[in-house]
C-alpha cells in the first residue's frame, strides 16, 4: 500500500511543490492550506491531490482535520510541516500580533501537528517528520526577529524529537532554504530582493522543486539513519 504523505501549506509555493513530488513518487498525498481558497482549488484540479482547510496554529482544529485525512486515507506515515508566515517589521515597530501570529502559526503549528500523529507512529514503528526552517533561522535577518525566531525554534524542536523517537523507525529533520523564487520571497520590494539576490554566490532565487527533491530525499525508507538534522539549500548563503 502507498505511504501516506501530509503537507501542511501545501497549495501554493514550496508546499504545493513538494506535494506534487510526493505524488509523483507514489505516495498519497493530502495537503492543509489556511485561506486562499482560490489558488487552493485551482492547485486540487491541476494535480488531483486532496486539500482540506485548516489553521495549523490551532491545537484543535489540526485534531479534527487530522482525524478527517486518517479516517479518508489511512494513518500518515510523512508528515511536512511546511505551513509558514511572514509579518516582516523592525523590532522596535513590531506589535504583539505580529510576533504571536509568526510564532504560532510557523512554530506552534509544528507541535499541534506532530502531536496528532507521533502516537500513531510511534506505535506502527515508522514515520518520517520534515520540518521546514529557514536559512534565516540560521544567519538573521533584519525585519524578521518573529520569523527568525520561529524557524530557529523549529531546529531544537527537530533535534529533540528525533532523540524521543529514534528508537521508533521514525526520523525528524529540518530542511532549511535559503531565497526561494515564490510569493512569499516575490513580496520584497524590488531593491531590497536584488540586493538580497546579489548577496547568495550562486546568483539566484532557488526554484521550489530543489527544495522538494531534499524532502523525498529525507522521506525515503533509505534515509532512516539521518534524523536530527538540517539541510541546508540555500546557494551557498551560509558560506561566507
Ligand atoms: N537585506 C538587506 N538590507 C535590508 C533588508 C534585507 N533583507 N531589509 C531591509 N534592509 C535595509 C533597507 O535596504 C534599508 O536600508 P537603507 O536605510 O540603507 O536604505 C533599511 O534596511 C530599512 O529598510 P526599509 O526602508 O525598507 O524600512 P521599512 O521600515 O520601510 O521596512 C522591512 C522594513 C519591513 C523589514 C522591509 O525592509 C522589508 O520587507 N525587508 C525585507 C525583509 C526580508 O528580507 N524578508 C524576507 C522574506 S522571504 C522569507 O522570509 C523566506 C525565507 O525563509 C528566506
């Protein structure tokens, strides 16, 4: 029978590449998106993956939803927690709201997401869990204290679940991309993402089906003695 893969914010950008990777590898894929409803059909009647609406950074409505994709499809067996925001703003001007809608939704989502189906793994001696940082988790980056903080939390959260549950058949890693040519990234205003674009050494935005290619990578039966770690794809922006 087919692995069961979930991604969370799998409609557009990185998430809906990964997704399509998935799929296209064999597994039966689901994936969660928050609003945009319209891009969200658009990607199900494109690549006939199931989608199911959710906000990831509340505890219950990932139970709920997560019981609806298990009762439909089986237990998950991969679970991408890829579902992520941005609220970009100096420190100095940042609200309350803007830090906690980052941290919830990038980094609480993980925990109420992972909660809902390690048991289930933990039990069936197998599951492979991706979390998706950030390069910015790693060098900073100004306007994104809340982000940076959220995608840095995800790496110790990463590291201590894989000693929880490497005894298990179960692996938990990070992977981290650098500038990657989606909206999110497109959403810079135009000097600030050329200087950004001159800064990586490989000269350009990351294309989202690099990104994907490390998640089957680390999804794959044959990756089951990597866990706890962080892959980097980035263009070499953590060389210098
Ligand atoms: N790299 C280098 N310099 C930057 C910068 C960046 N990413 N962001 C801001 N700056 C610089 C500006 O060039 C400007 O410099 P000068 O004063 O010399 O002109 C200074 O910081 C102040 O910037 P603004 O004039 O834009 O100030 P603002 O208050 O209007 O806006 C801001 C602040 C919201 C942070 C805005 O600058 C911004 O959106 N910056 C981009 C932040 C960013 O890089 N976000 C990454 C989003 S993509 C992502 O997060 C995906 C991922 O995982 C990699």
């Amino acid at each position: 029978m087919n692995k069961v893969a979930l991604v969370t914010g799998g409609t557009r950008g990185i998430g809906a590449s990964i997704a399509i990777a998935l799929k296209n590898k064999g597994y039966t894929v689901a994936v969660t998106y928050q609003s945009n409803e319209a891009s969200a059909k658009k990607f199900q009647q494109e690549n006939q993956i199931p989608i199911y609406q959710w906000d990831i950074s509340n505890f219950e409505a990932c139970q709920e939803g997560l019981n609806e994709v298990i009762k439909t499809h089986g237990s998950i067996d991969v679970l991408v927690n890829n579902g992520g925001i941005t609220r970009d703003g100096f420190l100095h001007r940042q609200s309350t709201d803007q830090w906690n809608h980052v941290i919830t939704t990038n980094l609480t989502s993980c925990f109420n997401m992972t909660r809902g189906v390690i048991e289930s793994m933990r039990e069936r001696g197998f599951g492979r869990i991706i979390n998706i940082s950030s390069v910015n988790a790693l060098k900073g980056q100004i306007g994104q204290a809340n982000y940076c903080a959220s995608k840095a939390g995800i790496i110790g959260f990463t590291k201590a679940l894989a000693l929880e549950n490497a005894k298990k058949g179960i692996t938990v890693n990070v992977v981290a991309p650098g500038y990657i040519g989606t909206d999110m990234v497109r959403a810079i205003s135009e000097p600030i993402l050329e200087q950004i674009i001159t800064s990586i050494p490989i000269g350009r935005l990351g294309q989202a089906e690099e990104v994907a290619r490390a998640v089957l990578f680390l999804a794959d039966d044959m990756s089951g003695y990597i866990t706890g770690e962080t892959l980097n794809i980035n263009g070499g922006l953590l060389c210098n």
